[in-house]
C-alpha cells in the first residue's frame, strides 16, 4: 500500500471512529446521573428510569440491520445523516422533557438513531482487505474510550445544569458528528455493496442464530448490558445516599477507578492473545464480574468495600468488553461475519433494554441489594453456558476475488494453500472467503490462483 493510500485510509477510519464514538458517548452519559436526577422529573418512578435508561437498546437492536441493509440500497452517508438527525432530534426531545414519558421518548428516539451497521460497511467500502481488521479494531477502541468519558463528562454536566444540558451537549454531538460525516468522510467509489464480514445478510440469519458457539457469545454480550444498565441504575444512588459523595463529585470517583482498571486489563489482554489463553482469561472475567455483583450488594454502606467492587467491576466489565467481539470474530463462520456481528449487537442492545427494564422493576419492588442479586444470578447462568465453550483458534478473515471461470477449481487450491483451514465460495459475489492462521498463511501464495483464468 503507497504513504498516500496508508494516509488516505487512517483519515478515513479516524473521522468514522469519531462518529462512532460521538453517538457512544451520548447515550452512555446518562448512564452515572439518570438514577439521581430523573427523580426529580413528573411521573417518575424506578421503573420507569429503568426504561428510560434502557430504551435506546430497544429500538437500536430492531433498526440497526435494517439500516445497514438500507444503507446496501440508497448508500451509506444518507443512512448515516438520517441517523445522526434522529439521534439530535431524540436528545433534544429528552432536553426539553419535562416528565419521565418525555425522557423515555427521547431516549428511545436516540436509539432510533440506529447507524452502527452502516458505518461498519463503510469502513469496509473505504478500507483494504489487509487493513481492515486493525481499522474494525479502531472503532471497538473508540467505543470503549467514549464508555469512560462519558462515565466523566456525564456528572460534570449534570453538575453544571442538570439533564436538561447533558442532553443538548449530545445534540451538540449529532451536529459535530453530521459536519465530521460531510466535511471529512469519502462517498465511497462504489455504493450499494455488501460485504459479508461487515454487514448482515439475510440468508445467512437463520443458520448464524443456530449457532451453538455464537448462541454463546450472544448470551454473552446481553448479559453483560444487562449487568451494566441494571447496576447503574442503584450504583450512583449509593455513591451519594450510603457513601456520602456528592452527585457533583462521582466523576472524581470514575475517573481514577476507569484508569487503574484499564490499566489493570492490559496484561490479561495480552497473555489471552499472545498467549492464547482467550477462554481461561474471558472465564475468570465473567466469574470476576458475578463476585463483584456480590461485593456490592453486601458492602454498599462500606466506602472501601464499595469502591474496591466498582474497581473490579470496571476491570471486568472492560476485559469482557474488549474479549466478546475478539472470540466472535474468531468463531464466526466464513463470510459470515458481517451477519454474526449484527446479531451479537442486537442482542448487546437487546440485553440493555431488559436490564434497564427489569432492573427498574426489582428496585422498585425489592430493593438496590436485590438488584445486585439478579445481575450475579444472570452472571452464574452465563458462566454455565461459557464453560463448555471450545477453545477458538487464532484465525484471521481472508476475502479473495475471483474470475467466474475459476469457480470449478478455487475451492481445491485454495484449500490446498498453506495455513488455509476453511473455505467458503460465493459465486453470485465472486468471491472467495477464507479462514486462515495469520502465522501460517502468506498472501502471496494467492497470486497464482488469481492469475489463472
């Protein structure tokens, strides 16, 4: 790849990373001060916080693949734009609520604003094959740092004015993130593609679902939404009412907690994937986020019992966050990325509503020890299900083009080819897509075969 293309790609991933993150950011601010200012909102009830906080989930998990498939049909800026608009227009109905219905409008209107599959086919459209996986990787670091930020940024504001601010700074956001998407993000040359490792395609819906490994990380991912939007919902209220923190103040407690639990993470990151030890590290990860469900429960009056659970709670939470797409993309079939990756996103929104939801309800009823309760007993049935997951191997996605003419022979060679370990032709797509072990495979032996005719 020339300087100028290698340029040409970083700037192309860099504006759509910050979309991604703009968007991210907006809806995860609510998350540390919607449990203790929503209070003060007519008609407010736990319940209804509880949806409020979670309804976004709901209506991204039902229109982010059909945005992307639309996206397939009139390009992808459009879709993108109109996203970006109805994510404005939802906080901007939330800024101006006066009731909990308006925040619970609002908040399902930003979920509306459904444009993460489209924005994954556009970095497929606007990226290289060979560096498409780092650029995929960019986007997932840039939803983790806008998840810390927003833990920071989000009772700043709140201190400052209340909801009522924090949800105009998000129509500030949109705004900044639709002048990104016209100013600085290419019309890809070619619209109306799709590619099968970075969007769904429906005929491959049905037996992705069926997956038993995938079904895993499926369950996976909506557990830990569900953890995260239920346990947000009592954490701030103890932070302030049982530890004595004033609301102003919890950015203090995030930042620093955010910090060493990041850096925490790191080694275990690194020994599950240099040292291909992904199941035993993601396994003590989700025993790890089901004790500290635990811890809070029982020490939600001790200060330093507190705290030590959110840190490792935080710690958890990102390594699991960071671990779920990595297996995801190493057990997903090939050519069928793009489809398991947008059912796992679906059921990580799925998994925000309920928790928001039912979460609501049992501290409505039952009380913020309880609430913790539930999420360590969704945490016990996940690791049940985990434990019998097989070992993923180390596999990197390959997308080869072919002549029509080639089809009869493809399969053989290219099967043949060193480090190969699967193959699926696509005849209606021209395409080839392999699973490969990157220590292995070398694609140069692929030049031959595209020669041929």
């Amino acid at each position: 790849m020339t300087s100028s293309a290698a340029s040409f790609e970083r700037r192309t991933v860099a504006s759509l990373a910050s979309l991604y993150a703009f968007r991210m950011m907006g809806l995860f601010m609510v998350l540390p001060v919607l449990s203790l200012y929503g209070a003060d909102y007519a008609g407010s009830t736990p319940l209804l916080l509880g949806l409020a906080l979670g309804g976004y989930g709901f209506t991204q998990a039902m229109l982010q693949i059909p945005f992307g498939m639309l996206s397939d049909r009139i390009g992808r800026k459009p879709v993108i734009a109109m996203g970006l608009i109805i994510f404005a227009i939802g906080s901007a109905v939330a800024a101006t609520a006066d009731s909990v219905y308006g925040l619970i409008v609002g908040r399902c209107l930003q979920g509306g604003g459904a444009i993460a599959s489209a924005i994954m086919a556009m970095v497929a459209d606007l990226t290289s094959d060979e560096s498409r996986t780092k650029a995929m990787a960019s986007i997932g670091a840039s939803i983790g740092l806008s998840f810390s930020v927003a833990l920071v940024v989000g009772p700043v504001l709140a201190g400052w004015g209340g909801l009522s601010l924090m949800f105009w700074f998000t129509v500030g956001l949109a705004a900044m993130g639709l002048w990104v998407l016209m100013s600085w993000v290419p019309t890809p040359a070619v619209s109306g593609v799709r590619h099968r490792d970075a969007g769904a395609v429906p005929a491959l819906l049905k037996s992705t679902l069926k997956n038993r490994e995938l079904i895993r990380l499926n369950l996976g991912i909506f557990t830990l939404h569900f953890v995260l939007m239920a346990a947000f919902l009592v954490m701030p209220s103890i932070l302030e009412s049982q530890l004595a923190f004033p609301r102003e103040q919890h950015w203090m407690v995030y930042l620093p907690l955010l910090l060493l639990a990041f850096v925490a993470m790191v080694p275990f990151i690194i020994v599950a994937e240099k040292r291909r030890k992904v199941k035993p590290v993601f396994l003590a990860a989700v025993i790890l986020l089901g004790a500290m469900m635990g811890v809070m429960a029982i020490e939600q009056h001790q200060r330093i019992g507190f705290l030590v659970g959110l840190f490792f709670f935080f710690m958890a939470f990102n390594l699991l966050e960071a671990t779920l797409p990595s297996l995801m993309s190493k057990l997903a079939p090939p050519g069928a990325k793009g489809t398991a990756s947008g059912i796992y996103a679906t059921c990580q929104f799925l998994g925000a509503f309920a928790g928001g939801l039912v979460g609501g309800w049992v501290l409505q009823e039952h009380g913020a020890a309880v609430v913790f309760e539930v999420c360590g007993l969704m945490v016990l049935l996940w690791l049940l299900a985990a434990v019998t997951m097989r070992s993923p191997r180390h596999l990197s996605g390959v997308q080869v083009p072919l002549k029509q003419a080639q089809f009869a022979s493809a399969g053989q060679q290219l099967a043949a080819l060193p480090g190969v370990v699967e193959v699926v032709l696509i005849v209606v797509e021209s395409t080839a897509y392999l699973k490969v072990d990157p220590e292995v495979f070398q694609r140069d032996s692929l030049a031959d075969i595209r020669r041929a005719c």
